[in-house]
C-alpha cells in the first residue's frame, strides 16, 4: 500500500515533501521535457528580483570536495516576465510553485510580493534574505534579526500568499532567526542557503570566482545544515524546509526527522538531473516500512539518555 506522502507549509499543500531548490532547477521550464514537474512536491525558481539583471561574469563555479562554490550574482529576468512568461507554461504542466524573491531593499520586497499576489498559480513566496554573493540585498537582511523581521512583516502586509523566508547559516545562532521569521509573520522558514566561502587558484594567486568569495553548497554542508534544522525545531513550531547537500532518500528523511516538514535539493540535480524519482520512491518505501505517513516522520528525533545529556548541554 502506498503511504501519505503529503505534508503543509501554512496554506500549500505539497503532494510530496521534495522540492526542487532555487537556482538549481532554472525556473523549472528548461527541465520540462525530462522531468514531469507536477510529481514534484514544488519547485523553487531561480531568485527574482523587481528587474532583470545580468548576475556576475564568469568564471561563477567552481567544483570543491564533496561540493560547489558559486558567485552567480542572481542573474534573472524580473518579476514581471517571470509572471507573463513562465508562470502560464508552469501553471498548464500542474506545478507547484514557490517563487524566491529577492530585494535591495525592504520595499522592493514588498513591491515584489504585490506583483505576485496578483499572479494565478504562485504557492508561495520564498523570501531569499541570504544570498551569500551580492553586495546590495541578501545576506545584509538575513544577517540582522531587525532585517529578517522588516523584510518579512512587509511582506506579510501585502500578501495572503504563504511567506517563507530562507535563512542563512552565517550566523552563529540561526535559531534566534527563525524566532524572528515567525514573530514578523512567516507561514514557515526555510534553511540553510549557502556558506560563504573562498577557493584560491595557487598558480595566480587570485580567487577562482570572479567574484573573490561565493557560497559553498553540496555534501559538505549537510551535517551543518541538519543540526541547524534540529535548531529550529527546538525554537519554533512553525515548518520548517530543509536543505543542504541532499543527494540521496536516506538524506530527505534526515532532515525530516531533524524536524523539516519539506526538504530542498539543489547540487545534487546537477550530478543527477533526474534524482527526483529515486528520491520520492526512497521516501515512500521508507514510510512503507515503517507504517508511516510523511507528516509523521517530521521531528521525530528520538533521544536516548546518552543523547540528552548531549542536547541539554548544547
Ligand atoms: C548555482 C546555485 C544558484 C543558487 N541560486 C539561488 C537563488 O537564486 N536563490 C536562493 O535562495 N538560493 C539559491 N541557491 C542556494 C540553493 O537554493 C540551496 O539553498 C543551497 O545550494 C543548498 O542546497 P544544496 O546543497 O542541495 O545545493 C543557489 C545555489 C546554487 C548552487
């Protein structure tokens, strides 16, 4: 017998936990011919700003053990060819979309979340405060608890549209993020963008990006980003979605147990473009197993004694 796969992110109802992260999968179009995009739980597109822009010039990605490091700079075609262009096409294949929005400033957020609110077929908006790559933006919001919170109560002002802002983990207590998120209005949050970082090419002696540091993503950062899951979970109750080198099913339930209700996967599709149904038929096999549903494996940690000692003292 088939198991529930299904779980909620305030109003969005996923038909499964598995969602194609932002940045990784375009604006989910480019993959149509090869992956049928209502199977995934969603999809979220490439980080849109107000305007088109160009991004940062190559070289933008650099390979590293066990992950990637990228400076794109948000290249992207702006908000409103983003809802005339590809939200039809996405809307007629039956996606669920999320759509990543960034801003320079609180208002451009805002103006942001206005546009779509008006749009058919946005699930909802995901609210990149973290980018670790662009001078104006970003991470200058994600950083600042007083950030995070004008950024998401700005847009929670204009929109009924479930508001997830995506935190990011530099910072030393992500949690206290998460409290922020939750007090400004978030539906739920989702963690973590990627670590800024550095790779340095010896012969030159100049930075491998183009634009000196990037954010380092893939297998490497996993079992940073499921501790900082489990952190969240602690602090708040609402959902959270989780992200950070997911490459395999045993990954996804990793982080729904550590208290994601959804998970994001990112590098891994480049590896593997069609990593979906490995993944979605990995999780229902598991729940299958276990006489589980999705929505029951979400924080479902189990502490022994051992390990309390350890959490309490955490
Ligand atoms: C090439 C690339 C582009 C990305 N672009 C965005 C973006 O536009 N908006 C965003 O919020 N995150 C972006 N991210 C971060 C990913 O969505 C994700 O948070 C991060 O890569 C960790 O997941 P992963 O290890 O599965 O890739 C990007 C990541 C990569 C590798």
């Amino acid at each position: 017998m088939s198991r529930d796969l299904s779980v909620a992110i305030g109003g969005l109802r996923l038909s499964n936990p598995i969602i194609a992260a932002s940045g990784c999968f375009g604006y989910g179009l480019e993959y149509a011919d090869l992956v049928d995009l209502s199977r995934l739980g969603g999809i979220a597109v490439k980080g849109l700003f107000l305007e088109e822009r160009e991004g940062h010039p190559p070289p933008r990605i650099v390979e590293t053990p066990s992950g990637m490091l990228n400076a794109i700079g948000l290249q992207g075609i702006g908000v409103r060819r983003f809802v005339t262009e590809k939200l039809p096409p996405l809307r007629n294949l039956g996606a669920t979309v999320l759509v990543n929005i960034c801003g320079s400033s609180v208002e451009e957020y805002a103006e942001i979340a206005r546009i779509l609110d008006d749009a058919e077929g946005v699930g909802a908006l995901e609210l990149n405060i973290s980018c670790p790559n662009i001078e104006a933006g970003g991470m200058m919001f994600g950083c600042s608890l007083q950030g995070t919170h004008q950024v998401v109560a700005a847009v929670r002002r204009v929109t009924r549209l479930p508001v997830i802002p995506k935190l990011t983990p530099n910072v030393t207590d992500v949690a206290s993020f998460a409290v922020a998120a939750r007090d400004a209005g978030a539906d739920g949050v989702s963690l973590v963008n990627t670590f800024l970082a550095m790779a340095i090419d010896v012969e030159t002696r100049r930075p491998k990006l183009s634009n000196g540091m990037g954010g380092l993503s893939g297998p490497a950062i996993r079992p940073i980003a499921v501790r900082m899951v489990h952190q969240c979970r602690q602090a708040v109750d609402i959902p959270i979605i989780g992200m950070g080198g997911i490459a395999s099913a045993g990954d996804v339930l990793e982080f729904m147990i550590a208290g994601a209700t959804a998970v994001q996967v990112g590098t891994a599709s480049f590896v593997d473009p069609l990593i979906w149904e490995r993944l979605i038929d990995g999780v229902e096999r598991y729940l299958d197993r276990h006489g589980m549903r999705a929505a029951d494996l979400v924080g479902s940690l189990e502490f022994g004694e051992r390990d309390a000692a350890w959490n309490s003292s955490s």
